[in-house]
C-alpha cells in the first residue's frame, strides 16, 4: 500500500513537471528586461522632473513623525502577535484560550489592512502623508495639509465610515506642511 502512494505521488509530480515544461516551451519566451533602456535618450527627453515654475518644499518633519508613529504602533502590534501566537502554541492554554487568541490575532490582521487601505485612499484624496490609527471603534486620522478645512475633514470622516464598518468615531487631526 505504501509502495503504491510512493508511486502515485512520483507519477503525479512526474507528469506536473511535464505539462510546466510543455507550457513554458509552448509559450512565447517573454523580451529579457534591458534596464538600459529606462536611460535611453528617447526616454528622459519625454520625461519631466520636478514641476517647472514651482517651487517646491519637501515634507520631511511631519513625514518623520507620522513613519516615526507607525512603527512604535507595528513595535505594539508585533508584540502583542508575539505574545497572541506564544497562547496559540501553549500546550497550556484551553482549546476555547487558543480560539480566542486565533481570533483576535485575525482581527489584528483586519485592522492593519483596513488602516493601510484607509491611509491609501485618504493620500490619494490628495494629501501628502496620513496615518490611521484605529482602537476599539475609534479611528484617529492624521494628515499633512497646506490648507485645513471643514470640508477637508468631513470628507476624511466620510471615507472612513463609508470604508470600515467598525469606525463609530472619527477624529481628524491635521498637520502644517511647513
């Protein structure tokens, strides 16, 4: 009985790599990347950097503060995964414990990617940095804006509702671009 799901299994990968090969060779081969080209003169003559006629003023201090946020909150999180994943594989713990500490590893997970897509769409309501923060049914929105308005934050508020669900509270917080 062994032998025989020795054999299946060889036969099996044996004819999977027979039908990969026959695809690959099947297919037409895709152009090798020349990254030279990216550099060609025909490239950056249709390319422009900067604005012309603006000036321009980089964002590094809040920008540093709002990257400087979000790690001590992944420093939290990755803590709390740590100590969540130790319950999971504790012989100790119930089978109910370990459920529990699955699930709320799941909604760590959902809320780190609802406040990743939710500092996505507010950057591309055309500010230059935001960070989400989200506990408990409260979201706290900051953002650089050179201009801070009522409408500017309720339209935050409104993407944010309209985006999670679990968002009850939404509290906009804007930072100076200067």
């Amino acid at each position: 009985m062994k032998v025989r799901k020795r054999g299946v299994w060889l036969l099996t990968l044996l004819s999977l790599t027979a039908v990969i090969g026959v695809y690959y060779l099947l297919e037409k081969a895709p152009k090798p990347f020349d990254g030279i080209t990216i550099f060609s003169d025909d490239t950056l003559n249709g390319t422009e950097i900067g604005e012309s006629g603006k000036d321009t003023t980089p964002v590094f201090a809040e920008s540093y503060l709002f990257e400087e946020m979000r790690m001590e909150v992944r420093n939290e999180r990755s803590q709390l995964r740590e100590q969540l994943t130790q319950k999971i594989t504790s012989d100790d713990m119930t089978a109910e414990e370990r459920n529990a500490a699955f699930d709320e590893m799941q909604t760590l997970t959902k809320r780190e990617t609802a406040e990743a897509m939710l500092e996505m769409l507010i950057k591309d309501l055309g500010y230059e940095d935001a960070v989400v923060r989200a506990e408990n049914g409260s979201v706290k929105v900051s953002v650089i804006a050179a201009e801070m308005s009522p409408k500017q934050a309720d339209q935050i508020v409104y993407t944010v509702k309209s985006e999670w669900d679990d968002a009850r509270t939404v509290q906009v917080d804007f930072k100076s671009e200067k």
